[in-house]
C-alpha cells in the first residue's frame, strides 16, 4: 500500500523528483517511483496507474519534459487527481514542458506546479494537502511545516539586522 | 456546510466560472461563490478562506488575471488544496496570469489548470476528484462522467462516418 | 483500403482540416477522417491506428490544439509516420499546440507543420510527397501541382504589372 | 526613522539587493532591509509596512523573482508609492516575476523596473527621486549623480578615440 | 503652476490616457496632457519636461506604444519621478512597449505599470501616491479610495451572495 | 529605369504594401512592384532582382509573413541594401516573420522594419534615406518630410491644449 | 546510391547532426551529408537536390539556425518530403529556427522536428518510418527499434525499484 | 572625413562592436567608432550625429541593449540611413532589445538587424552595400567577399566528403 505515485518518463528526471521523495519522507507519507513513458512504454504507464489504484494511493504526480503528454496521458487512464510537474530543458528553459502539461483540454484536468525543483518539492506538498482532506493529522503536519517555514524566513531576517547585509551576504558565499 | 469555496479577484470573471460552478453542480458538489480580491479586500479573503475551512470545504478554486495573486494568497492562508485557475486579459491573452499563478515558489503549492473557460471547467473536475479520495460514490460519478465523454466523441465520430466531412462542418454551422 | 489517416481530437477541429481532405481530394489520394481524443477515448485512437495499418495507410495525419497531444500518441502506436498538425486556441493562439506537438522526446517523431489551416493544407501536401516515394505517379501530380502554383503566382503578378496596385487592391476588395 | 523600506521574499535575493543598498548610502538616504515572504509569512509583510509608515519612510522597494506576489501585496497594505523589482530565475529568466509585478490590477499600482540587478540599482534612484519631490538637496545630488554619470561615458568615449577598439577592449580583459 | 505632467506619443493615446486624466480629476491634482514625441519632436519633449519643472510638477508619466522610448528619454531629461505606460499595439499586444520602457539600463529608472488601460488608471494612482508622500491630505484621500475599492468588492460580493451566479451574471449583460 | 523594387511573397500582401507605395509616390522615387514567393517561384525572385539591378535599382524591399524567407533569399542574390518588411499572421502575430527576417545568418544582412503596416511605410522611408546619400536633393525632401512630422505633432498638442482631453477625443471618434 | 540527403547550413553544425547519422547507421539506411547553405551557396543546395534525386533519395533532412530558411528552400527545389531540424542559437535558444521552419506557407511543407540535439534524432527516426512504408524489412527494424527503447526504459525502472531514488541517483552521477 | 559612425550605448558593447570593426577594416571603409548613450549623454549623441553628417558619413549603426532607445533616437536626429543592432541581455537574451529597436513607430526608420555577434558582422555588411550604391568598386568587392564565403562553404563541404562527419567533427574539437 502507498498513498502516492511518482512517474517520471525518464530516468534522467530522477535527480529533480529527489525533491519531491524528501518532502513525502518529511511528511512519513508512503510513495512509489516509477519510470515509465507516455509514449515509449504506455502499457506500463497504465499498469502503474492500475496499481496505484489497487494500493490505495490518493494522488499521481507526473513529471516530464519538452512535449510533455505523461500528465494529461495518466489523467486520462484514472479518476484521480493528477499533479504535473513540468521539466527544463536546454533550448527552451522548460516553457515546452509547462504548456503541454497546463494547457489541458476540457474533461481530463492537471494541476499543475513550477517548472524544476521547485515545482518537484511543491507536487509533493500539493499531494499530502489533497491526502490532509480529512485526515487531521496530515493537516496538523501541514501546519507545522508552514509555521517552520515562517520561523526559518525570520530567523533570516533577524540575522539580516543584525549582521547588515554586507556581511550577510559575505557570510552565504 | 459546502466542499468547494470559489474566489474570483473580480465579478467580471464570473461569466467564466459559470463553467465552473455547472460542473459541481452536475456532480451535486456544494460550494459557495465569493469575489474577494488578494489587493483589493485581502481580508476578505482570509474571512472566506476561514469560512471554508469551517464549513468543511475540502478545496479552494481561486481565479484571476493579470498579476493573479490570489491563488497564491489563498494558499498561504490555508493547508487545504487550492486549484488556480489563470483568465484571460486582453493584452497578452493570460500568459501574464498563467506565469503569476504556476511558477509559486517552494513551500506553498497551488495546481494550475489551463488558461480560462477550459480551465474554469477542468478545476470544477480536479476539485471533484480530490474530494473522491476515499469516497467511492463521487468516483464512480466521475467515471461515468469520463465514459460520458468517451461516449459523446463515439457519437460524433459515428455520425462523421455517416455523413462526410463536408455534410458534417455544414450542419454544425 | 485508404492511404492516410486523419485523427482529430474534437470535432470542432473539422472545419480547418476539411483543408486537408480537399487536397487529398484533388490528388485522388484516399483517406479516413476519425474523431479520437488521445484523452478522452485513447482506445479509439489505437484502435483507428489498427484500422489504418490494416487498411495500408502510408501516413497518420493528427491535428490538435492546446495541450496537444494526440499526434505524439499515435506516433508510439505505429511506425508509419505521423503529421502534427497544431491548432489555434483563443488564449494563445496555438504556441502551446505547436510546443506540445514538435517538442516530441528522442525515439517518437512527429513531423510538424504550421499553425492552423495552413498547416492543415500542408499536412495533406506533405502526405502525398510521402506517399509518392516511388510511386511516380503521384511524384508528377505533385510537380503539376508546383507548376500550377507558380503560375498562379505568376497571373497575379502579370495582373498586377497591369493594373498597378491601387486597382488591383481595389478590385480585390 | 528611516526613509525607504526594502522588503525581499527570500534571503536568497540579497546579492542583488546589495545594488540597491549601495546607490542608497551614496545619497545618504536611510534605509531598512527586510526578509519577509508574501506567501510564507504574510503578517511581517504587513508588520514592515507598518513600521516603515510609523518610520516615516516615504517609498517601499519590493523585490521578488517566480510568481512575485510581494511588491503587489505591499502595495495593497499601503498608500506609500511602492516600486517592484522582477528578479531572475532559472527557468524562465524573470519573464515570469516581470509579468507578475508589472500587470497589476486597476487600483493597485506598482511602479515596475527592470528584471535582476540592473532594476535593483535603478529602484534606488527611483526611490531618490520620489523622496526629492520638494527636496531641493536631494534633488542636487540627483543632478550630480547624472552630471557624473555623463562624465564617465566621456571618459570612456576620450580613452577609446585615444587607445582605439581593439587595445580599448584587450586592456578592458 | 500643475502638479503631474502627461506626455503621450502621439495623439491617438489620448482615449487611453482619459483613464489616467479621469482619476487625476477625481483626486483634484492638476496635471497637464502634451502630445510630444521623442522620435518626431525630441525638442517639444525637453521643452515640455522643462516647463512642467518650472510649473512645480512633481511627476511625469508618459505613455507609447511600440518601441516605446518617450519614457526613458523623459527620464533622461530631468531628475523628477517618470511613471511609464506601455501602450497596446496590434501586431504583438503591447510586449514590444513593455520591455522597450520597464528593461532602462542603469542610471535612468522608469516606474513602468501595466499594459493599456489599467496602467493608464493605476499611473494616476502612482502619481498620487508619490504627490501624497509628506502630503497628509492627499494621503487620506488615498485611504478613502481604497476603502471605496473595497466596500465596491464588498458590494458585489453581497449581491452575488442574495442573487446566485446564473441571475448575477445574466443581470450584468 | 526604377530606384526600388519591392517584392512581396503573395498578392495578399499587397493592401499592407500600398503604404510603402504611397510614401515612395511622394517622394517622386520610381519603383516596381513584384508578386514573387521565394518557395513557389524562386526563379521570379531571381529574375526580379536581375532587372532591378539593370534597372539602376538602389535598393530592394522585400515583405513577407509566417516562415518569411524571401528577403533573405533576395539578400542572398544581389548585393544591394535590401530591407525586409515581417508581415502578421493570424495565429501569432507576426513575430514568426520578424524573427525568420531579422535572424539572418552572418555574411547576408537584412535590414529590418516593423511587423505590418507601420514597417511598410518605414520600409519607404528607409529606401529615401539610402538613396539619399549623396544625393542632396533628395536629404532636402527627407527633412522637410521630417519637419511636417513634427509640425503635425505641433497641431494636435495645440489643439488638445484649446479643447482639452474630452472634447478631443470626442471630436476624433 | 543513397536513401536520405542530409543538408546542414554550416559545418558548425554538423556535432548535432551526428545524431542523426549514427540512427541512419544503426538502421543501416545510406545518406549523404552535405554542407550548403540556402543563403552563401543557393546553387550547390539546387545541386545536392537533384543529386539526391538522382541517386534515388527518398527524404531530405535540412537542418539550420537562426532565420533558417533552408529546409523551405529545399522543399521548394524538390517534391520530395522534406524534414526540418532547428538548431539552437544562443541569444534567443532556438525559437527563431523553429518558427522559421515549421510556419511554412501554403503549397511548401516541411515536416518539423524538435529544436536541436533530440530533433537531430528523430529526424532520422522519421526518415526511416518514411522510407518504411512499402518496405516491410525496414518497419520490423523499426518495431524492434521500439521494443529495444520500452525495454531499456523497463530496465531502468527494475534498477530504480531495486536501488531506490537515492542510490540510483547516485549511481548515475 | 570618415563613411560610417558607430554608437555603441556602453563601452561594454565594445567587445561585440569588434565584428563590425573588423569587416570595415577588410573592405577599407572608414569608421569612427563613439560611445555615447541615448540615456546618459544624449547631448553626445546628437553632438556625435552631427560630426558624422560634416564628415561626409553615409551611414550610422548603433548598438544598444535592454530598453534600446539609441538607434532610433539616433534616428530621429539625422536623415541618414541608421542600421540598429540589439544586443544581447543577461535575463531576456537580447528579445527586450530586439522589439524596442524593430518596433519603431512610423516615420523613423531603423534597418535593424540579428541579435549580438552576427548581427554586429551584418550591419557593417549592410552599410558597405548602402555605401557601394553608385559606387561600382565596393559592390566589385561586395561580389568578391560573396564568392569567397561560397567558396569556404565549399571547402567545407569538400573536406567533410572526404573525412566524413566522425573525422571532419572530431578534427573540428
């Protein structure tokens, strides 16, 4: 059984959804990574979402780039909510990869994050607040996390005043 | 009670989120409209997201243009699911507002579905799938919402067969 | 029997591929037109590919807007080559159809035409040129057809030597 | 007391604040550097602006890169004229925060300049020349910072008719 | 004497500019409309920042469309705050003058605001806001501006509440 | 005997042309008009450029849309100045052309003017001005051309100063 | 004798174009390169044409940068089908060729492939499916071709379930 | 007395002003080369435009990056013919550029050209064809230089028969 499942359509992308397996590994939330193509291999992309299903998984997180069809591909194959994340790539900075995930025809929806990392880090925490629905703990988590991001932010900023920002930053590097 | 609160920047957006509020309707989803804008009454906007969460709303639709900070406004005020959803303007045809809502920075999700009426719509259809995690009722509603659809391309495919392309653009005219 | 296969996602998209069907019309060139959505009815997608290769197609026309990603799904299910076909929306204009059509990963090809009904005319002339790899025939129908191109481009810039461009714009009007 | 507040969402931003940090000391003008995060900390966002009110500060620089809500966020906490810079980011290099800074809504006006270090300098001057409507001796400086400004392309249009482009630019290296 | 001056391209800005005009009178500051153009009349430019000058302005904004270079050669021109507005062309929907007024290199700052008629109103809006800074009186009458801007949204909020979505977006057609 | 050739890729272009036309009509400079597609008659833009360089020809104008390859290819046969007009399309705009034109590869310059009309009519001007050189009469016409700019810009202020923003925007409509 | 023509605009771009090669190798299809460029050497483009046809080619592969006009050049010298790869330049990365290539007017196809490296590939891949139709010998490599690529994307995804995201990551580093 | 003025915004420019530089020097065509800014010394422009027109110049290029206002106010101080060239920024890539030197509005034009290194080589190509019309000893090297860059394309071609591409490529690194 596992709560979430993670497709990327190359295994190049893995080093990017790292980000995404850190915040479920924070939040204790069971997830399951496959590599698996919307176009090389889509018997497998629908055999990963059939098994999703059968764990008890709640949400889908797809991740590609350029013409990337994995999102919509895997919205298509289930009722589940489905995250895309779309990828950079060289030429043209990851604008590809956002338009074929965003840009949904009506009936099949994606939600859809950031382009990269931070999109990565932003489907998992998309993926345990729509899991949170109803799940008190989860929520209670989700509070916790959000007020250490606010602690964190002000602890930077008390460190702001009182070092100035020259050596702030001299300090960073 | 309700399952979906929708906030729209402007009453100006609300002939758009007509598509949102029939898809819940036809999936007898109850939610509650509210035009609150991120700028303009931001708390307003904590009000009605404080409301939600009281009356046990299970996801946030937010919608806007331009410089659309509201979903991203919505979604640091809560933990719940929040589903942005980018309109249309006139100069630059809801680039500007698709880029404010989708490239939010790490910590604070909000899934992004496509630019206006289609996005509209599919929002209505993500929030029903959140809200089936874990309610099989609502699941089986949305696949036979998807063999609906499957239905009504077959249907327009036979009656192409039948007719011929030319016969068939003339009669939709 | 029939040589090329049209697949559009939505029969809205009709009206511009009826460009198409003309051209294949005027080459005498036989062709099937389906409605089949890559997320809607992904079956019927294979299964008018089947239908193709059984029925000896050389080519795949797909046409699609916005996330468009019908032509590379039909590009996994066979190996006769496929034509992308991107088509406008109102938002963007068809810069996302046209990403999310040529952008296709390494190992699937779709070979891209232009935006719209040009590109709908193009992807039948570009049908043909396939077809016509030994096959004479149609190689000097299509030579005529770049002959009658010429000369029509030729008429008007005799008419046009005639009337000077005041009359002749006016005239045209 | 203190005469412009600059806020950015992350300490990350800081290098590039130091440009404005900088032109701000060589006009003598007092300034406070805050980290506060529009979505990760939205009460000191609204707690600065407040100080900088009861500070007497007469302009808020407001620096953000991705979807940047802040400088809008800002500007809709107060009625102090709030100037917004779009900062770069990996993917989409700032087209993204441009946009999500510039189009603000009606009634809600952010004074937008350039995208990375070049606007975070030009803030500053901005700033400079708000604070010397009705201050004479600002005003000068103002006047001299350009006459400067003006002296050093001289100086380097002298140098380059002396040495010529190409030992101009080997000495340059 | 007029405290804002107003500097458009060319005269077919003006029904643009009426938005700025309309909320300049709401807030009786007095300001002064030029059609001068930094291409075709650079003198009449100087000429007309000069007079604003002596006539105790205390903002300029100025408004062009395409490769829109009046509000940087205005900036250029004098030390006293430049607010740009980026007008809409046909062929590219105004990112042409966007980029050519918000990208100024270092040294000559532009406030740039958003493209069209909404930056013509919220340059007003700016204005004001610099004007007010060490002005109480025009200050109140910003808080009470937007105080108006929120009791609007409130308003229809309210309506929206008592009518629904169907008969509020029918009434408003 | 002509001192421009103008060439445009199809007869449609020719409305947008006229503009050229007309300012090289009141400037006296003899020209030629040319239907000639660098795809479907490549041979004509050959021979084109050959009779205008019999001609006495100084320069050459070349406008074309979409994937505009002609004033290329026009540079690429003749050593004269040519200068290249981006025409829009419906799909994007025009800056499919302005980037096919002014994009060229090292060895064969294109000058390059606006997308559609108001590059048509620069087109002229900037022929003027290169025929100009060296030829005083010919300045003498450019400057007093430029002064009528101004002079026209001179009216409309004059009149916007007697009538004030309304009564002139009501007047023009 | 050969089967592909492979025309490149500059022998700087022949690194990407071995790509294309080494496909066409492993499938054992003959080709020619040629290095022609449609604006330095329009002849020796016309000639490698008709060689290609002369020799029996049954696709033409043009590949270029920036305003790239060659692959229409090429489509308009012969009516065999003709595919176009848009190479990468570093101020605007690749859009410009892309545009340039793909929004061919009518009459003149050229089918698109991806911007740079990936598209280098699949135009081989296309040109294979191309030559494929009618040659059963040549659609079995093809399907093998795609059995070999499902099966390393397979074998990837068995390391992953068995070393887990870190340590894959690793690993590949 | 000298044939070409070069304006360069910033002595930064300079290294890229080099290719322009560099292809006068080889026709012998005479330049001076001035760095003066449209923004920060706009006196020097003017003052510079001036010397150019006593010294007989028959063209002027200027190079400008971001909001590029320096060709076309070069533009509108002079009738001579004005060749623009954008260059290239760190965020936008030299697009910012490109608009607000292209776009300009009717009645000054500016031939503008490929964005940064090439497009410095292209506008000294452009100005030696400008400068040889009517003068039949620079269009015979105009010819010549033509001949030479076929010929090196030919070289090229040539070696990569004899090595092929793995040789030709690695010979190359």
């Amino acid at each position: 059984m596992y709560s979430v499942l993670i497709i990327v359509g190359s295994d190049s992308d893995l080093p990017v959804i790292e980000n995404t397996a850190k915040i479920l590994d924070d939040f204790q939330v069971k997830y399951k990574i496959r590599v698996a193509s919307a176009h090389r291999t889509p018997d497998k992309v629908k055999a990963s979402v059939r098994d999703a299903e059968k764990n008890g998984a709640g949400v889908i997180i797809a991740a590609a780039g350029m013409a990337a069809a994995l999102p919509g591909v895997v919205a298509a194959e289930t009722v589940l909510p489905v995250i895309g994340v779309p990828l950079e790539s060289k030429a043209i900075g990851g604008i590809d990869a956002l338009l074929s995930i965003v840009q949904m025809p009506k009936g099949i929806p994606v939600g859809t994050v950031a382009i990269g990392k931070t999109g990565a880090a932003n489907a998992a925490l998309l993926a345990v607040r729509i899991l949170a629905v109803g799940n008190p703990g989860l929520s209670k988590k989700l509070e916790a996390y959000r007020k250490k991001m606010a602690s964190s932010v002000e602890e930077k900023d008390s460190r702001l005043q009182k070092l100035g920002i020259k050596k702030y930053v001299l300090e960073k590097q």
